[in-house]
C-alpha cells in the first residue's frame, strides 16, 4: 500500500506542483576568483528610493570582485537585469547604510551615497582581511574622524615623510594583494566544502518532462503553486543548466 501511495503521489500533476521547494543543491558549488584587480567586475540596479533630484530612483551598483571596491551612480531610469550573488551582498551593505540616513536626509539619499561609499571602502571586507582602499592605493585610508580629533598619524604628520612611505607602500602593494588572493582562496575552498557536503545530484536527459519554480517576478498567493510545467529539456548546456520549451 505504501509503494501504491507512492506512485500515486508521484503522478499527481497537483500534487507535483504544490511540493515543498528542494533546498539541497544540484551541483557542486562553482566559484568566481578574479586574479587582479579591477579584471572583473559585477553589476547590479538598486531601487526604488524615495525620488531624489533629477527624478533619481535608483542607483547602478559595480564592484571590483578581486579588491571589492565599490562604484554607484544614482539613476532616474533601468532596464531589468539579473545580478550575482557577490554585487547582491554589497547591495544589503549600501541599502543599510542608506536607511539609517533616510530619517534625517529623505529625498537626499542620492548625495548620501558618496559618504556610505566612502564608509564601505575604508572597512576591512572579510574575504580579503583588508579593505577595498589599501588594496587599490596601498595605504590606509585617513577617516573623517581622524581630523575631528587628530590621531597620532595626523598629528606627526610630514610632507617629506609621506612621500617616502607612499613610495614603500607603492612598492609593497602587490604583496599585500597576493596575500589578499591568498585569504580570498582560503575562505572560498572553506564555502565550497562546506557547501558540497549538502549536493544532492539531479539530472535531466533531452526529452525529460520537467517542472521549474514558479517565476519569481509573478505575484504568488499562499495557496498557488509553487512548480510550473511541464516543460521539456531540449538542451544541456551544463553545471545544472538545461533550456526548456513548452511540451
């Protein structure tokens, strides 16, 4: 009876769709490792926000994948695209820092940008041990705080003497970004690891019926489904990817 049950759940075209969502991944996990800075770059749109000057909604989001440094422009208008997973996370950075401003500037968030810009540059990321700033330049930053209330370094100042620890950093930056690299790698085969122990294989043949997730940008109610099909693979392009058509 129990096998019975089984295969007749299993031929439930309803059934099928209304199944819980699979959270175990397909294929191993593939990583992006940029090798030098600003060789590879990921781009994303943000918005809405309130309406700044210039009818500006949104802004364009570009970050460096080897030093992580980041670049937004405001804009008034888009077009869809889809992001990765690396520009989404500085997306939840700058969108944070752009909130707990929105209260006192509100439709000025637009020149806000450059301070929460400034804030995410000069923080140490945790792939890299260090910050966007001393991987591009090979100097530390000196923060706005630090000319309210001089520290040591402002303090002992000295034209000269600046110039020659300029030149030093110069000279031992492709250091510090090979030691970068090195921490970045480290961290992803730790990911990899740890995410690969969750891979449950699935595959598909040409000429599979199949059903994909409901697509995301369509409103779902809590009683649609959450599958839709079938559809038919007529391709493998590979790592987990199969183009489809309607049977």
């Amino acid at each position: 009876m129990w096998q019975d049950a089984i295969r007749l759940v299993s031929r439930c075209e309803r059934c099928q769709k209304h199944s819980s969502l699979i959270h175990q991944p397909a294929e191993p996990l593939i990583t992006m490792l940029s090798p030098c800075p600003f060789m590879q770059w990921g781009i994303d749109i943000v918005g809405l926000f309130p309406l700044a000057a210039g009818q500006r909604k949104f802004f364009l989001v570009a970050v460096d994948y080897f030093t992580k440094w980041v670049e937004a422009e405001p804009l008034a208008r888009i077009t869809e695209g889809e992001a990765n997973e690396q520009v989404e996370v500085t997306n939840c950075i700058l969108v944070q820092g752009i909130k707990r401003r929105l209260e006192q500037v509100g439709g000025n968030w637009a020149e806000e940008l450059t301070s929460v810009l400034w804030a995410y540059r000069t923080t140490p990321r945790g792939f890299t041990g260090e910050t966007p700033f001393s991987l591009v330049y090979g100097t530390k930053a000196i923060i706005p705080a630090e000319l309210g209330i001089p520290s040591h370094r402002v303090m002992n100042f000295s034209e000269e003497c600046n110039e020659n620890l300029l030149r030093e950093n110069l000279d031992l930056i492709e250091e510090l970004r090979e030691k970068a690299f090195l921490c970045t790698q480290r961290y992803k085969n730790i990911m990899i690891n740890s995410y690969n122990k969750r891979v449950k294989t699935r595959s598909f043949q040409v000429g599979d019926l199949i059903l994909r997730r409901t697509d995301a940008l369509k409103p779902v109610g809590k009683l649609d489904p959450i599958w839709e099909g079938p559809y038919k693979v007529t391709d493998i392009i590979g790592k987990g990817a199969y183009e489809l058509e309607d049977p």
